[in-house]
C-alpha cells in the first residue's frame, strides 16, 4: 500500500501557491484558474490575511470561491501544514502576488506565517520559487531584500507587460505573464503560445507597425482603451458577458 500511495505521488504535479495582500491579486487567482482542470496537477493554496483584504477591494471574487479552485487550502496560522515540512515533495512555490513584507519575511527567514514558511521550505529544499513582487517605485530596502532573495534561490519575478503580442486587455496581459510563470515551472498545457509561434503564424516581426488603415484615417489601438472597461475584464462579476477571469 504505501509503495502504491508513492507512485500515485510521484505521477502528481504539486505546486504551492501563495498570494499575499499586494495589489495585482488577479495574479494569483487567474494561476489557480488556469490550474484548475489541469490533470495530474494539484494546488496547495495560503491566503494571507492582508490577501482577504485585497481580494474585496480589487475583485468580486469571494474568499471560498478561490479557495475553491485550489486542489486544497490552509490557513495562513496553520505553521503545522503539509506545506511547512521538506518531506512534502512539491514542483516549487508561486507567490502572486507577493508583497515587500513577505519578500522580506522569505528573504531573511523570518517563518512566522505559513506562507512565509513554505516559501523557506521550498528555498530550502533547492526547489523553484517564483515571487511576483508588485511594488512601485522601490526604495533602497525594497531592491536590498529582492537581492537577499535572489541570492538565496529565488527568483523576482516583477509581473511587468509583455506589449510585443499587442495585448488587447488587461486580461491577456495577466495570462501572458501566468503563461511565463508555468513555463518556467515546466507546465506547458493550457498556457499561451510562445513569441514565436505567434510571430510564426501572423507573420509578423517584432516592432513591425500596425495594419495599414485607410488613406488619411487613424486606427485606435486596443491599447489606448477605457482603462476602466478593460480592467473589468479581469475582475468582472459572474454573468458579465461571460469573462472567464471572475468567479464561477
């Protein structure tokens, strides 16, 4: 029996993801969407306090559906978790988004929350974590701890635009830099295609200007869109127009 429940482990995919109170929550719950039906992959989710928090002011998302969406969840005090211990095999750790005070708790190894502990667990353990630092603009403290982390393994992985795909929303803006992140895991399913092939299949190279409009008229870029409309996109509310980046 427990040779069985091992193999049965080693075929499943493990990753930790964490979201912290920083803005940019979308981050993190459009990971875990994505995630969601992904065979042989299981989601091991901490919500920090501050997360809560966020997760009101910025979505209408509720605490339980995003729970949801994780193959389990646990309580940022629960320091007892399966996520605090080595022996609990993982593919790595994602903290989307993650705030100055948790990359400065993993930096220096200050393990007071769960999610900080298993962000130093997997550190530890020589496993990939990738933290989605969203601040803006950063003082000396901010790029000292970002160092600290980098130089004990992780990797800083600010959530910056991708504008060579000419992104049309905030949205394919989020699933770009989503679609970075579980490449960098080694997840290719579900994620959207690379540069190339997109370059490959509109014949377009980099910088290359737009369509040609008609004589004398100017074309208005998806980009200089209502800001506001196309936010709403990531964050709408169920059954508004049926986005995918709102809750079930």
């Amino acid at each position: 029996m427990m040779a069985t429940a091992g193999r049965r482990d080693a075929q499943v995919k493990r990753l930790v993801v964490g979201i912290s109170g920083a803005t940019g929550i979308i981050y993190g719950i459009r990971l875990l969407e994505t995630l969601h039906a992904a065979p042989g992959i299981e989601t091991h989710l901490v919500l920090s306090a501050a997360a809560k928090r966020t997760m009101v002011e910025e979505t209408s998302w509720t605490v339980q559906q995003v729970e949801t969406l994780a193959t389990r969840s646990y309580p940022d005090r629960d320091i007892g978790a399966a996520i605090a211990s080595g022996s609990f095999s993982t593919c790595g750790m994602v903290i989307a988004p993650c705030s100055m005070k948790t990359l400065a708790a993993v930096a220096t190894g200050y393990t007071e929350s769960l999610l900080a502990r298993a962000a130093d667990v997997t550190l530890k353990e020589g496993r990939c974590l990738i933290a989605l630092v969203r601040e803006t603009p950063l003082h000396r403290g901010h790029l000292e701890a970002m160092l600290a982390l980098a130089q004990a393994g992780g990797i800083v992985w600010p959530p910056l635009p991708d504008f060579s795909r000419r992104p049309r929303s905030v949205a394919a803006v989020i699933d770009e830099t989503v679609g970075h992140v579980l490449r960098r895991l080694g997840f290719s399913d579900d994620v959207p295609p690379q540069w190339e092939e997109v370059k490959a299949r509109t014949g377009r190279n980099a910088g290359q200007g737009a369509e040609t409009a008609p004589a004398g008229a100017r074309q208005r870029p998806a980009s200089e869109a209502s800001t506001g409309a196309r936010l709403a996109i990531a964050t709408a509310a169920p059954g508004a127009g049926g986005q995918r980046s709102g809750p079930p």
